[in-house]
C-alpha cells in the first residue's frame, strides 16, 4: 500500500446560514481586498454543533472564500462557539468590534441566560482561527440577529435585532455607549422577523428583515414603520422551505456591474437528518439595478 497524500483542514460543514456582511462602525460595508467579508454561521445539526465562519466574496464573480473561524472567551476558561454575529471595524480607535448572540447559555441553563455579547478583538479576526472577547451588556433574554451601528446624525449607537415576543420581532434599541445601557425606541414589528438589518440605500437609512411570510420586509429607520415588501424574482424558498431568510442588501460603489447585491441562503436541512438539525443551506446571490 502506497499513501500518496495526507492532509488536515479545517472544513466549513455541511450548511451556511445566518449571512451578515462585515461592516464600518457607521453600517458601511467594509470593502476589502476587492472582496465583500460575512459572518456566516457554520452549521452541523442543532444549536451545540455551530461555529462563527467567516467569508469572503468578490461581488462579481460570487467566489465565496472560507476564511476563518471566531469563537469567543468570556474569561471563564471555556472559548465558546457562538453565533449569528455583526462583526465591524471601528476606524477611531482601530479595533475589531462586534455583537454576538450567547446561544452557548443553553448548555447550562441553571446559570446562564441567552443574552446579546459586546465583542472585540485588536487582531484581525477574519482570517484563520480568532479568539474575541465577549462581554455581557444587559441585553437578556430570547434575543438574536444583532446589527449595529454608530448614527452620525443623531450620535447614537443603534442595535436592531429580534426578540421573541410572541413569536420573533424586530426592535430598535439605542445607547450612547456601544457596549452598554440599551433601551428599546421602536418595534416590536408587527410581522415575524429574521435578521433585521440596516442598510443605506441611495444616502438613506433603512430596515430590512425577513420572515416566515414568504416576504421580506423593509422598514423606515429607526421607527421601524412598514414600507414595503423586496421585490425579488426567483427567492430563496418554494412551498416547501422554511422562508425566514436574511436579506443582506447591500449598496456598492461606483464601478461594478451592479448597484445592488444580497447574498442568501435557502432553509432546505440535508436529507435523512434526524432530531433537531438546522443544517440548511445553499447560497443564493441577487443583483439588483
């Protein structure tokens, strides 16, 4: 017997979900080596199997790279594998920062609560194996799909993300700190909600969120009044998949081929899989002129 290779990897898993581009600390997407960066959740089966991927894409050819992996250390000895994050780069004071949601809480119910994460790291934590701080905040409770940025305009920080009040909805909560003291200004949303966003199109700020309506909604900011609906052809669901997709619009500068670009993912879980599993799911990219 002849061994003719042997290699050791790291893999990004069977499902991609949870798609959130990296950012500037005023919700600018950060633009990088010619390459869009994203967190996306690396999935396996249920909630304990994920890890915080990170990935890279040339907006016009749709080469989504894996680039590294972040887990987090809450100074308790145990570096944590958490999840559905916004990471942004903070130019004032050249620091990567971010919100991470503690799904890690449910290995240990009696004392820890799911709670939202302030994080940061000086090292550059899109490349390779990452370890970020993290940092309770006081924003407890069924909460998840954290966006954040720094209003220039009203000099606030604003975090918009879903609390489970009778099913998932988006709020705005706002804060003269970017790690503390949080208050809720707008929302709960009417409509279920999934990975409420916040992008500028054309100079103006907007919300966007999708749900379990086979409709992605979009909102005013930071009132969070209903707008209207994305008009897509070909989205990522049929009668079958689960719809609560993360819409990912994004506005490009001058000079591609496209104004617009949303990059997604399906809720379609692998064959066969038996259990609680999220192990969805292809990636979809949307233009838009």
């Amino acid at each position: 017997m002849e061994i003719q290779k042997a290699e050791v990897f790291l893999s990004s898993g069977m499902g991609l979900a949870d798609i959130r581009a990296i950012t500037y600390e005023n919700g600018d997407p950060l633009l990088d080596q010619g390459c869009l960066w994203y967190t996306m959740t690396v999935r396996g089966r249920a909630l304990p199997h994920h890890l915080q991927g990170v990935f890279s894409m040339n907006p016009s050819t749709f080469d989504v790279k894996f680039e590294g992996i972040i887990v987090f250390d809450r100074l308790d000895g145990i570096l944590r594998n958490e999840v559905d994050s916004h990471i942004f780069y903070e130019r004032r004071e050249q620091i990567w920062r971010g919100i991470t949601t503690g799904f890690s809480a449910y290995a240990n119910p009696q004392k820890e609560k799911k709670q939202l994460l302030a994080v940061e790291s000086k090292k550059d934590p899109r490349f390779g194996y990452s370890v970020m701080s993290a940092v309770p905040f006081g924003v407890v409770g069924d909460i998840e799909d954290p966006h954040i940025l720094y209003d220039e305009n009203a000099g606030k920080w604003r975090i918009l993300t879903c609390e489970n009040i009778d099913g998932y909805r988006a709020i705005m909560l706002e804060s003269d700190f970017w790690n503390k003291e949080y208050r809720r200004i707008a929302g709960p949303v009417k409509h279920n909600s999934t990975s409420a966003s916040m992008q500028k199109i054309d100079g103006k700020l907007y919300c966007f969120s999708g749900s379990s309506e086979r409709e992605i909604f979009i909102y005013n900011y930071p009132n969070l009044e209903k707008v209207g609906t994305l008009k897509m052809d070909l989205p990522p669901w049929d009668k079958e998949a689960g719809t609560r997709t993360w819409p990912n619009v994004l506005q490009l500068p001058a000079g591609y081929p496209m104004k617009y670009i949303a990059l997604m993912m399906n809720r379609f879980n692998y064959p066969g899989l038996k259990g609680p599993n999220w192990s969805y799911g292809a990636l979809y990219l949307y233009y838009g002129y």
